[in-house]
C-alpha cells in the first residue's frame, strides 16, 4: 500500500499504473479531477497556506509501506516524516527535482519503487522534450518574464517551473533571487525596483486563489499606476496561468508541466509553439480523463 501526500506525485502513481495501490491521500487530492478514484480515500494530511498539516493517527493505522512527499523546507519536517516511516516500517520517498529532466527521473524511480510501467509516460516526456529542444534552438530572442502567486510571492530557480520558462524560450527574472526556497516572498517595494524589465508577467492561481481572483488582480495590476513600473504592465502582457488542480493548470510539478511549458511559449512566441490544448489532451487520454 502507498500512501501519497501530494496531488502531482499521486497523478504519477496513476501514470504508472498503480494507483489501485494508494490507501491514503491529501486532502486536495479530492480536488483533482484526474484523481476520481481516490475521492474517497483515507485523508493523511492537508495543507494550510504555506504549511502543512499530517494526521498521523490516519497514517498510522493504513500503514503503509511506502510513503511518497515532496522534499520542501520551509513546508514540512522530512525528518519527522522518515522518523515516523521507520517506527512503522514504512519505505518514506521525498521527492525534489528542479529541472523538467529532474522530473522524468523522479517519474523513473516512482515506477521503480511501485513496480509500475514508466513505458507510455517516457514516451510522452521523450517526445515532447525531444520536440520542445527543437523549438527552441531556432529561437534566438529570450524574453524575461516573472511568474509569481498572489502577494508577491515569486517562483524561484530552484523550482522546476523556472526550467520550464527555459525550456519555452525565456528567462525567468525570478532566478536573481539567491534562495533555496522554490518561492520566495517579495517585498513590493523590492519587486518592483528588481523586476521593471520583465516583459511578460504571470500571474499563477493556486488552491487558495482561483481563476476569477486572479482575473480580478490582474485588471486591478493593469489599472494601478504604481504597477506600471513593470514593462509587462506598459505591455499589457499580463497572463494567468493555473497551478491549482483543475484541468486548465499546467504549472505544476508533474507530467501536467509539459503542456505548461507549451502554454509559456504560446504566449511569450506566439505560434513558433504548437497549441498547448492538444499536449494536455494527450496527457488526459493517458490518465483516462
């Protein structure tokens, strides 16, 4: 039995083919509409704003033998975790990439440990990094641009969504920003003395942020003169682009990345980038949604 924390490490059990073996979830899992089959699994955890909560009694009396999380300081205590994992005999796999490559390989070993078949989703990767690559090295302008959450709080180097910038065809600004943290909050006054060349800004949604907040902060960020220190604002380059569960988020930390990376060069090179839609189409058909 598995047990998977969060939402993008369970849509690669299922990739796989194992996701008749997860006895327990997060609570967002349930919101996850490539996930149906796990609405109904034991809750293990939540998480609230920018921490985390575990009920370990939950965890506890599914013992699993394998525990699946993501490695991310300032969320959790992996320490706790793999401690726990060792009193009940439990296999504890945190999880960190930064590169789309690092994903592929993370993938791997999620197969590797599940006893899964990584074939259908190495193609899918194999493909599109392949495609991608070829895209790319024909493209010799990098635009800059910034992706950041509500409140100033912006996506850094180490985060994987940065390569995916990379690998669209642009610089992420984000990366000026000397941290390990995957997103790091930005004082106003900072964000907007560091990043006034940014020439497309994203604005990402979340579990806590939706679509039509988001919808509401950009018109008020195309609005304020105050935000028209940013080139992107002067620009109208103002785009949101989902990280939260629905089917129209692709900046995650999972296979839904690729199309994400596709969406990214759409918007930033216009139609050098093949429509994003049908990347997450086949994606979809592979999870069976």
């Amino acid at each position: 039995m598995i047990a998977v924390f969060p939402a993008s490490l369970a849509e690669i059990v299922k990739l796989v083919g194992k996701a008749g073996e997860i006895a327990g979830v997060n609570e967002e899992i349930r919101l996850d509409p490539c996930l149906p089959e796990l609405k109904d699994k034991p809750v293990i955890g939540k998480y609230l704003k920018r921490s985390k909560k575990t009920y370990w009694d939950v965890l506890g009396e599914l013992r699993p033998n394998l525990i699946l999380d993501f490695e991310v300081e300032n969320l959790h205590s992996g320490d706790e975790l793999r401690a726990f994992g060792e009193r009940i005999g439990a296999r504890v796999e945190l999880i960190d990439f930064e590169t789309v490559e690092g994903l592929v390989e993370a993938s791997r070993r999620i197969a590797e440990l599940t006893n899964g078949d990584f074939s259908r989703l190495g193609e899918f990767y194999e493909k599109h990094l392949t495609r991608l690559g070829e895209i790319t090295e024909g493209i010799e302008e990098r635009p800059k641009v910034m992706l950041t959450y509500r409140n100033f709080n912006v996506v850094t180097r180490t985060n994987v969504l940065s390569d995916a910038v990379r690998k669209a065809g642009a610089m992420n600004l984000g990366e000026r920003i000397r941290t390990r943290r995957k997103v790091y909050p930005v004082k106003k006054e900072r964000f907007f003395r560091a990043f006034g060349d940014a020439e497309h800004l994203f604005l990402l949604t979340s579990i806590m942020t939706d679509r039509e907040k988001m919808e509401e902060i950009r018109d008020e960020i195309l609005d304020s003169a105050e935000w028209r220190a940013i080139e992107a604002v002067q620009l109208g380059n103002v785009h949101i682009v989902g990280s939260a569960l629905d089917l129209e988020s692709f900046m995650r930390w999972s296979p839904r990345i690729i199309p994400g990376i596709y969406q990214l060069g759409r918007f930033v090179h216009g139609k050098a980038f093949p429509k994003w839609e049908r990347v997450a189409g086949e994606l979809y058909s592979l999870c069976g949604v």
